[in-house]
C-alpha cells in the first residue's frame, strides 16, 4: 500500500465531505447540482464505511481515522433514526395512513383492500383520480362515510377518507401543481387537524439534458414556496396538526427541511408494534412522510408491502393521543 497516495485520497474525500456539509448547511438546495448531490447524501458516506475497515486490516490507524471521520457528519445528519424515543401508547390510539395511488393505476379493489386491512383511522392519498375516488367511497362507505378530494388534476389530486366526522374541511391551494386536503376532525376530545399533501415532482426523465439544470432550479424554487404555502395554512391551524405527504424530496432537501423546522417526523420515532406485511420505516432515501406537532405521540412509521398497484408503498403511523383539558 502506497501509504502518501492513500494519505492524499482520504484527505481530499475528508475535505470534499466538510466542503459539501457546509454548503448545505448554509445554502440547502441554492445550485442546481447540488440539488442533485442532495438526493443521494447517504451514498456519499459508503467510503467512510469502506476505507477505515481497509487501513484497520493493514495497521494504517492515521488513515483508518481520518477515513472514519465523515461518519460523525452521518451520526449527525441522521441522529434521530439511531436514537429515536420509543413512544408511549395512550388510552386512545390513532392510525393514519399516507398513500400514493399512482394516478394511472385502476385497481381499485387492490387500493380499498390495503386500506381494510390495516385499518387506517385517518387516509391520506395522493394522485388520486375522480374515477378512482368515486369507486374508493362506495367501497368504502361502511368504514369511511367521510371523504374529500382535492381540485382535479390530469395527474390526480389529494383526498382524505375518515371515519370521524368532519368539523372543518378546505382545500389549500399551493400555488402550483396539487392542491393539498384538509380537514379537522375530534379524536377522544382532541381536534385534529389532518392534511394530504403532494409537492411538486421534478419529473427530469422528461426534460431535454441541456435543460435539466434550468429544470431543477425552477422546481425546486416551486416545491420550496409550496411548502411555504403550507406552513402558512397550517399556521393559522391550532392545536394538533398531522401531515401526510409524498413530498418528492428527500430529508436532506430544503423543502423538507423546511417543514421540519415546526414539524415532527413520525418516522423519527421507534416502534411499538409489529405489523403483518409491514416493516418500520427506517429508509434514508424515502420521499414519503408523515409529520405532526401537538397533543400526539408517533409510535413509528411502517411500510407496507403490498402497494395495491401503486408505483408507491403505502406508509402508515400509529399515534397516541392524550386530550388537553380546555
């Protein structure tokens, strides 16, 4: 092992990897590229994993160090999925489901199933269309007399089913793209504000090459002042307030990040349960959420396997909820 070249190579990965933690640190997704670098962050610290393991084996403990470092910009990063609180399951126990049903999927049957078998209290979904919404209501009548869609899109809408009745709906206009669904219901004594939401993709498979970097820019900004938009309608909301949104960003973007500035995380927090055909939802990489504040504690996000046709698996969060004494 040619210890000066290595020495040379780590050093120069160690700076590259404080470079990018500062840029996104104070400038989030202002460049193009960056954006893009920001959607794969995990990958970037799979030599932190590799190199110290390879200068361990050859007794190289300077470079086995210096390697090892950017994983303390990953402890960092991602600190609350290693070291999440498990939640405490209250008297009264709220489900809420977020489900991306693919606008051009027609199984409505495999869509209604899902939905049956765990037994959401509250469903987000996005991408729904009329067609599919129409036959999701009277399917689901019995257990879901109270629903509301969005304004149509050619590439579908938000809606929300419940089974609580509605004390408040509107539809959020965000200014772009999806509207998102809202609606206040009462949970043992608790009003809760619940929200489908579905930001602005950035759809690059279609966009010319020499565009793309153009693309990205406006997008972004676009997916950026939705989730002002958002903010801003939930600000006027008091009390409890639950979010489910396919997001089209990853953790480390700036509309994420964005929200998680007044909202939780669900997926943040561990565990209680295990579900059949579902696992906790601990992927780095997901664009899918469920973020709250108020008067509830997460008890874990999970993933279900069987996506009813969907191009998305749906997610669902287990909340307890404890009444604030007026």
């Amino acid at each position: 092992m040619n210890e000066r070249r290595w020495g040379v190579a780590t050093a120069v990965y160690l700076a590259l990897m404080v470079f990018w933690l500062g840029l996104w640190w104070l400038t989030a997704d202002r460049f193009w590229w960056l954006v893009m670098v920001n959607r794969i962050v995990p990958y970037l610290f799979v030599p932190a994993l590799v190199l110290p393991v390879l200068f361990l084996v050859k007794r190289r403990w300077r470079l086995a160090i210096m390697a090892g470092l950017p994983l303390l910009i990953f402890l960092w990063i991602y600190r609350p999925y290693l070291w999440s609180q498990r939640g405490e399951m209250g008297t009264a126990v709220l489900r809420v489901m977020s489900y991306n049903v693919l606008f051009s999927n027609q199984n409505v049957e495999g869509v209604a199933e899902v939905i049956r078998t765990y037994a959401p209290d509250l469903v987000a979904l996005q991408e729904v269309q009329p067609a599919m919404m129409a036959a999701l209501q009277e399917s689901l009548a019995a257990e879901y007399p109270y629903a509301l869609m969005g304004t149509i899109n050619d590439f579908g809408t938000t809606a929300v089913f419940s089974r609580y009745p509605f004390l408040d709906q509107q539809i959020v206009d965000l200014g772009d793209d999806r509207p998102a669904t809202m609606v206040t219901v009462e949970v043992a004594g608790e009003r809760v504000v619940f929200t489908a939401v579905h930001l602005r993709a950035y759809g690059l498979r279609w966009v010319p090459l020499r565009q793309i970097p153009q693309a990205i820019g406006e997008r972004t900004r676009l997916q950026n002042r939705q989730a002002e938009l958002l903010l801003a309608a939930l600000a006027e909301q008091e009390g409890t307030v639950i979010v489910s949104c396919d997001c089209n960003s990853k953790e480390s973007s700036s509309s994420y990040r964005m929200l998680a500035e007044t909202l939780a995380n669900a997926a943040h927090s561990r565990p209680n349960l295990s579900l059949l055909g579902a696992s906790p939802d601990r992927n780095l990489q997901h664009i899918d959420y469920i973020l709250y504040r108020g008067n509830v504690r997460a008890n874990g996000v999970y993933v279900i396997d069987d996506s009813g046709g969907s191009d998305h698996q749906p997610i669902i969060a287990i909340f307890s909820v404890a009444h604030t004494q007026d």
